[in-house]
C-alpha cells in the first residue's frame, strides 16, 4: 500500500478518534460554563486564529478568483450549518437519534461522490458501507440509555439530517480545491468565512459566559475542543482527502461509537458483550472494505 495513502488513512483514523473522545471530555461544559452556540462561536475564533498563525509558516498562497465561490460554498456547510444543525438538533432531541441519524452522512458522501466526482462505486465499497451503518446501529441501541429531555424531538432529528447532509456535501465539494491549496491555506479562509456565517446566531450565548470564574477542569477541556476536535480534525481530514476520496474518509465516522465504547471501558463505564463485539466486527471489516483499493485505483494513483 502506497505510504502517502495509509499517512491519509492515519489522519482520517486520528481526527475519528478524536471526535470519538470529545463528547465525553466535553459534555461537562456544556450548558453550565457556555452553551451550544457559544461554544460554535469559541470553536470558529480560536480555530480561525491557529489556523492564520500557522499560515505564517507556510508560503503566501492566492486563492484564484474563480475557486471563491466554492470556497464560500464549503465553509458554508462545513463550517456553519454543519455545526449549527448539530448542536442544536441535540438541544431538541435525544443521543440515540443523533448516532443514527449521522450514520447516513457516508451513505450520502457515497452518493454525492459519485455523483459530483464521478467516483468509481464499487460493490465491495457498497458493502462496506452497509456493514458500518448495521455495526453502528448494534451498538447504538444495545448500548446504555439515559434520560434525557428532548422538547422537540421531531425537529431535533430535522437537524441531525441536516448536520449528517452538510457535513456529506462539505467532504465532496471540498475534494477539487484540496488538490490545488495548501491545507492550512484552505482552512484559515473557511474557518473565517464560518466565523462571519455564524457570529449573528452565536454572539449572545458567548458574551454570557463567565471568563473569569471559570475552572482549570473546564478551561483545559475548552483548550481540547478548539485544539483538538476544531483544528486539528479538520486540518488531518482536509489533509486525508488530498489522497484518499471522501466516501473512505467518510466511512470513518462508524469508527466513533467503537471509541466511545474503548473509552468507557478503560474507565470503568461499560462492559464488552458479545452483541458489542459482533458490532465492532462488522465496522472494521465495513470501514476495511471502503478504505482497501483495486488494482485499478492502484494503477490510476502511480
């Protein structure tokens, strides 16, 4: 296998494992130190500051005159309603909801692939795709359930399709300009396109957070999401599709649920279970099977 694609599946499996780890680090953020839009508005800027800093150490790029469109395009889903849509679809409605619901956003980028990137389909990528959303729906509903309030829940589940559909056409249209650009270049000017798209609705939830009382346990977790979960996933998987299509990088999210669980049980949190273990199966050999390449890809990529 080529190096530059398993550095690309590397990426694409660091930024999942991450994603994987960010809702346990910081579901205790939210809504007592800064709610959802707020926390979106703390993502945007202080991402949108790491990425012009780090600019400073890569040659000055242009972006063609012609490329803007697109550009404003990407961070529009990318960067805003994705966002959005999330956080507040999950105010609405329940975890469970949101796990199934998301797990159509490779079912989508599939789609959107082949139809906008003439990507070639294959059965045995159809069929990785297939076994990650069953494994994904195993461990969703036998895992543990909680009560949680959902005000809206068909409105909430209106906005995890959203989010799911977004973040889909952000991997596909952003594929063309991640040939052209510099990662870092293509980030710093979306994240601040996002930041711009979303200050109207996410201003007034940050201006009330309380800065100066807040504790190191929340600020060390805030650090993490803007470090982490905002920089550094968008940076590896914008830097993944530079090799790999965007229906692999996109497989990767039915590895998530499969963290989540390793997470909890080095913590003491969950147990393995058979049902778990089948589940687990079925994601890796479904994420296996989009991520593997033909002889012809092999030959189109030497």
């Amino acid at each position: 296998m080529n190096k530059n694609y398993v550095f690309a599946l590397l990426a694409t499996f660091t930024a999942t494992t991450i994603y994987g780890l960010n809702h346990t680090i910081a579901k205790v953020v939210m809504p007592q130190y800064i709610q959802g839009f707020g926390f979106i508005m703390l993502r945007l800027a202080g991402a949108t500051v790491l990425f012009w800093l780090s600019s400073l150490l890569i040659p000055s790029e242009k972006i063609d005159r012609s490329d803007w469109k697109r550009l404003a395009i990407c961070a529009f889903f990318g960067m805003c309603l994705n966002m959005l849509s999330f956080f507040k679809g999950l105010e609405l409605s329940t975890p469970i909801n949101s796990g199934v619901i998301v797990g159509f956003t490779p079912i989508g980028v599939l789609i959107l692939s082949v139809l906008f990137l003439k990507e070639r389909i294959t059965l045995l990528k159809v069929l990785g795709i297939v076994l990650g959303f069953v494994g994904g729906l195993l461990l969703i509903f036998t895992g543990k359930t909680a009560l949680v309030d959902a005000p809206n829940i068909p409105l909430g589940n209106f906005l995890f399709f959203i989010n799911a559909s977004s973040f889909a056409c952000y991997l596909v249209l952003i594929k063309p300009l991640t040939q052209k650009y510099h990662v870092i270049t293509l980030m710093k000017w979306m994240f601040t396109l996002g930041l711009l798209y979303s200050w109207p609705l996410t201003l007034g939830e940050f201006s009330q957070v309380q800065w100066s009382t807040l504790p190191w346990e929340v600020i060390w977790r805030m650090g993490f999401v803007i470090l982490c979960t905002t920089y550094l996933t968008y940076l590896l998987n914008v830097y993944a599709l530079q090799t790999v299509p965007p229906s692999t990088v996109g497989a990767f999210i039915y590895l998530q649920p499969i963290i989540a669980i390793a997470y909890a049980l080095w913590v003491g949190a969950d147990t393995l279970t058979p049902i778990k273990i089948a589940a687990c199966a079925l994601i890796f050999g479904g994420v296996y099977m989009v991520s593997v390449r033909t002889s012809k890809s092999k030959k189109r990529a030497a």
